[in-house]
C-alpha cells in the first residue's frame, strides 16, 4: 500500500487524468457495441409482414366472385316464320365469363366484352359460388377501358376485400379467380410481370400483366393478392393462337372501381325506381267484396313478382294487394307509377300491402329493372 502511495505521488495529475479518460472511453465503446448487438437481435427476431396462407387468402375472395351466364337468343337465333311471326330458338345457357361483387347493394363489375353480345339484359343470370343464381341487369358500361356494371338484388352478398395496386411490383405474387370453360370456379397463380400503359394514351390508366392463367371464362374475375384483396379485374391475354400463353392483363382496381363510381352515378341519376311487380285489377268497392269478402280493400292486386327483383326480395307475394308506398294511398295505376318514377334505384321505400286480412308494411329497395343502359 505505502508503495502504490510513492508511485502516485511520483505520478503528474495530467498523466492519471488521462488514464482516466482512457477508462471511461473503452466502457462508452463496450455499451455501444452491445446496444447494437441488442439492436441486430431484434430486428432478426421481429416477425416478417403479416401475410395470408394461400388458402386462406383464396377463402376470402372466392365467395365474391361469380359467374355470368346467358340464356343466348341473340339476332342470329331469332328465326323469321311468317311476315308477322318470329320464333326464338332458346340455346342452352351459356357461360358468359366471370363478375366480382364489389358492395352489398348488389353491383357487379365485370368486362364489357363479356356482356356486350347480350340485347335483352334481363336474361343475365349470375350465380354465386354457393350455388344460388339470380337475374341480374345491365346498368352501365366503359367500352374503351372493358368494364361493365351488373346489378342484382339479393341479400347476404360478400363483397370482396379491396386492395391497393399501387403497392404492387413486379414480382408479387398474385391469383386469378374465375369460372373458365364451364368447368366452375377455378384460380390460377402467377406473379405481376410488369405495369403496362396499355391503353393510357386514350384512358390515362395501365394494366397489369400477370402470368396467372386466364382462360375464357376467366374474364371479368378477381385477380387479388396474397392476402385476399382485390387488386385487378382480369381482362384478356396476349396470344396467337387464342390459348393462354402466359401473358395476361388486368385493370388495376384503382381505375376499375373509380369508373364504376362513375358509371353507377350517371345510371342512378337516370333511371326510375324499380319495384319488379306485375299488377292486375284496380280495386274499388265491388272487386273488394268479390276477392276478399269484404268491401274497404283499395289498392292494386299484385299477379306476378320478378323472379330476382326487389318485390320478391321485400317478400311481398302474388295475391298481395299493395295498398300505400310510404305515405301515399295506392288509389290508381297512375299513382303507382308516379310514386316510383320519383324514386331513384337503391332508394328504400315502404310498401304496404294487405295479405290475409292483415296490413302488412315491407321494407323494400327499388332496383333498377329493365335499366337505361350509361356508356360515357
């Protein structure tokens, strides 16, 4: 102990002040190296980004996607019999190509060439990938970029998770879903090959090229990501032949959903409410007393309700007598159509009608029925 107090009395305060330092600056070093170590073992443990399995990313999309059928009686099936007589000559229904649900009020976008053949829109029928069908209309319709507006009324609908193209590259891995050859709903694989201008001279939109299989029938499906959400309407190939040769192109969802806006907008705003009823006999007090027995019926007998239209969704049956439209009294066939030319589709209404000796009031949603078909 005496001889380390020599030694420090010998030593110059600068000489210890340094030794000091020294000290203190490996310690700093030391920390610092294991911070950065801690830091490197975090990030090799942080979990990567959170991604779907492939089923489970396909189990989310596929109920959204549908096939579009047609009952073909086109302008060649039409056979003329006698100067004042034709005949349709009804074909088997055909598959048409494939739609994607996109909302719960029932709209459906595919491409325009897959229903550009059709001339009586109510012959369209699509059906879901749980195997119910119903008619479906022709609202609206882009022909130069391809897309189309379906509408159906139907209840307990799964509209498909959208995506975001614009975090797409190329490389990602990507499905297409779709009903190809009559064969039911099928989905391909592929990665995005690359972002197309296509047509962006006329439109200002790009396509996305995939290598996902998309054969006839396919048009107008979900191309979605790894995890379910919709990133493309499948639109065609590239091909020679007119087999899939692993060039195929989709309309990012982007600029399909926001022509689709559009569209619906301008279809809405021009046509009238749909109720999809066929009526029958004006009651007064004399047809009353004969359908009912009673004679303070008013209103107009319902004969038939469209098969898929909104008055069979409402529940409202053949044999009902629709007695008042929200406020309104039914006194005439001219009230009637007066009260749902001043409604717009997807307009909710209440319709009243008496059944059994009960009033009975239905919530219904106007459709759009034989609509006035919108192309920009």
């Amino acid at each position: 102990m005496e001889q380390l107090k020599r030694i420090l009395q010998f030593m110059s305060w600068p000489v210890l002040c340094g030794v000091l330092i020294a000290v203190v600056v490996m310690q700093y070093q030391q920390m610092q190296q294991m911070n950065e170590l801690q830091r490197l073992l975090k990030t090799a443990s942080a979990p990567a980004p959170q991604t779907l399995p492939f089923s489970a990313a396909i189990n989310r999309a596929a109920p959204s996607v549908v096939s579009i059928n047609a009952t073909p009686y086109t302008l060649e099936s039409i056979e003329q019999i006698s100067e004042d007589t034709v005949r349709l000559n009804f074909e088997e229904q055909t598959s048409l190509g494939s739609g994607v649900i996109v909302n719960d009020d029932g709209f459906i976008v595919t491409n325009y060439h897959v229903v550009s053949q059709l001339i009586f829109e109510t012959d369209t029928v699509v059906t879901l990938q749980d195997g119910r069908s119903t008619p479906a209309t022709l609202v609206a319709f882009d022909e130069t970029n391809d897309l189309a507006i379906l509408h159906i009324n139907m209840d307990d609908l799964t509209p498909i998770p959208r995506g975001d193209d614009q975090n797409l590259n190329v490389g990602d891995v990507v499905f297409a879903i779709g009903y190809p050859r009559n064969i039911g709903q099928s989905v391909s694989q592929g990665i995005v090959s690359a972002m197309v201008n296509g047509q962006a001279e006329q439109t200002g939109n790009y396509l996305i090229q995939t290598d996902a299989a998309i054969n006839p029938g396919n048009s107008g499906g979900a191309l979605i990501d790894r995890n379910g959400n919709l990133v493309g309407i499948n639109s065609s190939i590239f091909s020679e032949t007119g087999r899939f040769e692993g060039i195929g192109f989709a309309t990012p969802v982007t600029s399909a959903m926001q022509i689709m806006e559009e569209l619906v907008s301008e279809a809405i705003a021009n046509n009238p409410g749909y109720l999809g009823v066929l009526t029958g006999e004006v009651l007064n007090e004399e047809t009353s007393r004969l359908f009912f027995g009673v004679p303070d019926i008013r209103g107009m007998l319902v004969e038939n309700v469209d098969d898929g239209g909104p008055a069979k969704r409402a529940g409202i049956l053949p044999g009902d007598v629709i007695t008042q439209v929200d406020t309104s009294p039914v006194i005439d066939e001219e009230t009637i159509i007066l009260e749902f030319q001043n409604k717009r589709p997807g307009d909710r209404v209440v319709v009243q009608v008496y059944r059994d000796g009960q009033y009975l009031d239905l919530p219904t949603v106007l459709g759009f029925g034989q609509a006035m078909v919108f192309a920009p």
